[in-house]
C-alpha cells in the first residue's frame, strides 16, 4: 500500500474581532507615520494580507499617462506593468466592480505568465479597486491564496478587505498631495538658492554639488536616509541671506573694510530671520543651515561663535561642503585649486575651522564626491 509521507499543510485560522482591530490599529498609525511613498505602499498590502489571511497581497495603481496598471508592491515579486483593463485587476479597475474568484485558471481573464516564470501557484484571487476622495478609482487591492483550510475568499474576506482599500485610497491620495507640496517646496528652496548664490556670482552647479555633498557626508556619519536627504534638499538656501547684500558690497574688487564685513556676514542672519518662522520642517532646516555654516569648530567663526559640537551637525556637514566645492571650483577672480591642496588645507584644519568627524567622513566618501564633481561640471 502506497501511503502519502508528505507533510500536512498548516492551515490558519480567521482573525478574531479583537486581532482584526490590532492589525488595523497597528497599520494604521504605521502609514500615517510613513515618509515614502514605497513605504506607504508596503504597509498597505501588508495590511491587507494579514486582514484576510491571504498569502500574498498586492497593491496596484494606475498609471493615467502611460495607461498601465502596475504593482508598486507584489509579495515575492517585482514590479509588474499591465495594459489597462486587461486581466483580472484590470477588469476590476476598468469596471470599478470587485471580483473575487476560486481558481484563477478556470477564468479566461487571468494571466498565468508570472505563475510560469516564478513558479508559484495562483489560485483564489480577490481584488477590490479603491478611491481617492473625488471618488475616482485609481488602484486596487488584489489578495492570493486564502490560508485558512476552505482556501477560498468568502464575503465577509470582501468587507474586510474593502474597508482597507477605502481607508488606503484616501491615505494615498493623501500621502500623495503631501509630497507634491514637499517637492515644489524643494523646487522653491534650489531656486531660491540659485538666487542667493548668483548674487556673490557663484552658479547653480555649485549649489547642486554641495547638495549633493551634504548628503553623503551625512551618510558617511552614520546619519539616517530621511535626515540625510534633508539636509540635502535643505542646503542649498546656506547663502539665501545674500539677497539682501548690497551689490557694491558682495561685487566689491578690493579689499572689504570692517564695517562691510560685518554686513557680508549678516547674510547668515538674515537667512536664519526669512526661514525660521515656517513649521515645515525642510524650511526650519534650512533656517539651521542658513545661520550656522560660517561657524568653526574652534569656536572663531560667525555669526554667534559657537564652538565643537554647540554648531548644528546641519550646518557642521555644509560647512565642508560649501568649502571643498567653493576651493575645487574656478571662478573669473580664481583658478580651481588641485585636490591634493584641498585636501592638505581640510588636513591642516581638521580640529579647527572644520568638525573633524567631518572631515574624516569627507575622505571616506570621496571616491563618490568626485564622481558628482564630475557629473555635475560648470557648463
């Protein structure tokens, strides 16, 4: 007699009211927490998929200009892109009617090609579309494979499920509008940048570089990704106090006397006054950095004399920046200096003008530093 030694599958039980709850709660507050935009998505199909008990959940949205649909987040898979209307997400999405369906393969309108070249075997599938707040369908949920030991999406899967999509549509959307007014508000930062920069005659490549900088320099101190992107998109307004230098002042050829000195190094200050009253938290950064980049670590810079680590590391990190693109590039008053000099001047003041954690975060990154120099060249 033949008998069957392979394993019994381990089934899963429904959620219980009170761990439905747990999960919502938990997801929840995690997406409202979320700062990307693949974060928010993850955290969606994860939701889903442990709300229904399903194997894998995918998140699809809708590609309006390319007219695609495609999964920013597929468990155990890529991205995947679709025309739209076709297949079963498709079909859903077009149609704004959810399906649920026992065995994908006895439906014409699955696509079985994934299942072929991963290997894995699709078989219950429910998909639910979802909406933003116009009530215009803009993606969908799409679960695989119920756990449990009926192995199939019953109505109650359908409600649950349904309630993740409303809540995730309008969060996206939501999500969405947000870093729409963070981007235009990195947009007005590098312009108004460009702006202050092009007063003392530097140029916008400058303010690219030393970005660019700002943010592997932070990398390198062990900074997180969020905070390092930051300050990158937060450095470029270090001279926006320069607009209100006067031009006989900021262009002199001579020699600058005390008195006009002192009112070059007021453009800290005035940086510091234009951005530091926003509640945004890119602007309130780049208030910090506005006013802090000129100080030294020895405590002889301006415009407060602060000293070692009483200098923000926002504006410490600028610092080194600002100063190895402003030495390294060529301007109609001076020639571009070589690297080995840059690099004996950062030696001789580490401890002194410059933080030297800095400074040694300088030398690590700089393989990738002179790989933006390059990229990002004056025109």
């Amino acid at each position: 007699m033949n008998v069957d030694r392979r394993p019994a599958r381990a089934f899963k039980e429904e959620l219980t009211p009170e761990q439905l709850l747990k999960v919502i709660f938990e997801f929840t507050a995690k997406i409202a927490a979320a700062d990307r935009l693949e974060s928010v998505l993850i955290l969606m199909a994860d939701m889903g998929r442990e709300m229904i008990v399903a194997d894998r959940c995918a998140v699809w949205l809708l590609d309006e200009e390319r007219r695609e649909l495609f999964t920013v987040v597929a468990h155990g898979a890529g991205e995947i892109r679709i025309p739209y209307g076709s297949g079963l997400v498709g079909t859903a999405i077009s149609e704004d009617q959810p399906i649920i369906i026992d065995d994908a393969y006895e439906d014409p309108r699955h696509n079985s090609d994934n299942d072929k070249r991963t290997g894995y075997r699709t078989k219950a599938i429910m998909t639910i579309p979802f909406r933003n707040n116009e009530g215009h369908v803009i993606g969908a949920y799409q679960a695989v494979n119920k756990l449990t030991e009926s192995a199939v999406f019953s109505e109650k899967d359908m409600e649950y499920l349904s309630l993740a999509a409303s809540y995730s549509g309008k969060s996206l959307e939501a999500f969405m509008l947000r870093e729409e007014i963070v981007e235009t508000q990195r947009e007005i930062i590098f312009s108004m940048g460009e702006i202050g920069e092009s007063r003392s005659k530097e140029t916008g490549s400058h303010v690219r570089r030393v970005a660019q900088y700002s943010y592997w320099l932070a990398l390198g101190l062990g900074m997180s990704e969020r905070e390092a992107a930051l300050l990158r998109d937060a450095s470029p307004m270090h001279d926006i106090g320069k607009v209100a230098i006067p031009d006989a002042i900021l262009h002199k050829p001579g020699a600058l006397t005390d008195e006009e000195f002192d009112q070059i190094k007021g453009h800290t200050l005035i940086g510091h006054q234009l951005l530091r009253h926003s509640k945004r938290e890119l602007l309130r950064a780049a208030s910090i950095v506005a006013l802090e980049h000129h100080e030294k670590w020895d405590g002889s810079g301006y415009p407060q004399r602060l000293k070692g680590e009483e200098i923000h590391i926002y504006g410490r990190i600028t610092a080194v920046a600002d100063v190895f693109d402003a030495l390294g590039s060529a301007r109609a008053y001076k020639q571009a200096w070589e690297l080995d000099r840059i690099l004996a001047l950062f030696e001789a003041e580490r401890g002194r003008h410059f933080d030297p954690r800095v400074v040694d975060s300088l030398i690590a990154q700089l393989p990738r530093i002179l790989e933006i120099r390059d990229q990002e060249a004056e025109a």
